[in-house]
C-alpha cells in the first residue's frame, strides 16, 4: 500500500512540476520554469515540514500493534 501511495505521489508531482515548467518555457523562459517549480516544489516541502511535528513522538507498544491488548508475559510470546 505505501509503495503504491508512493508511485501515485511521485507521478502526480512530475504531471504538476511539469506543467509548472512546460509553461513558462514554452515562451521561452526555461530559467524562469525552473524557478518556478522550484517554488511550487518548496510550498509543499515547508508545508509538511510543519506537519511533521505533530506526528507522536513515540510508537505504540509492541502489544497493542497487532490487536493484542492481554497483560500475560506468557501468552504475549505464544503470540
């Protein structure tokens, strides 16, 4: 799932930064196309940037990760 996460996100920013570029250098202007998808690259960069300091800090239990809530050592190594 995160693979094909990863491949859609990876097409769709080439289609955006493309087209971003595409059209600024259609008349020319092959600095200015790449100045701006630089830009248009940065917005979303900072904006995750941001985003990541509201992830948790730390992971759950190994025990709740896979529906296992049960206190026992011996049954949490059956597992």
């Amino acid at each position: 799932m995160l693979s094909a996460a990863q491949a859609v996100g990876g097409s769709i920013g080439v289609a955006v930064f493309g087209s971003v570029f595409f059209a600024q250098a259609k008349t020319g202007a092959f600095t200015g196309g790449f100045q701006r998808a630089l830009i248009v690259q940065a917005c979303p960069l900072v904006a995750f940037l941001a985003i990541t300091f509201l992830l948790p800090k730390r992971g759950r239990p190994e025990d709740e990760q896979h529906g296992s809530v049960t206190k026992d050592p011996v049954a949490v190594q059956k597992l």
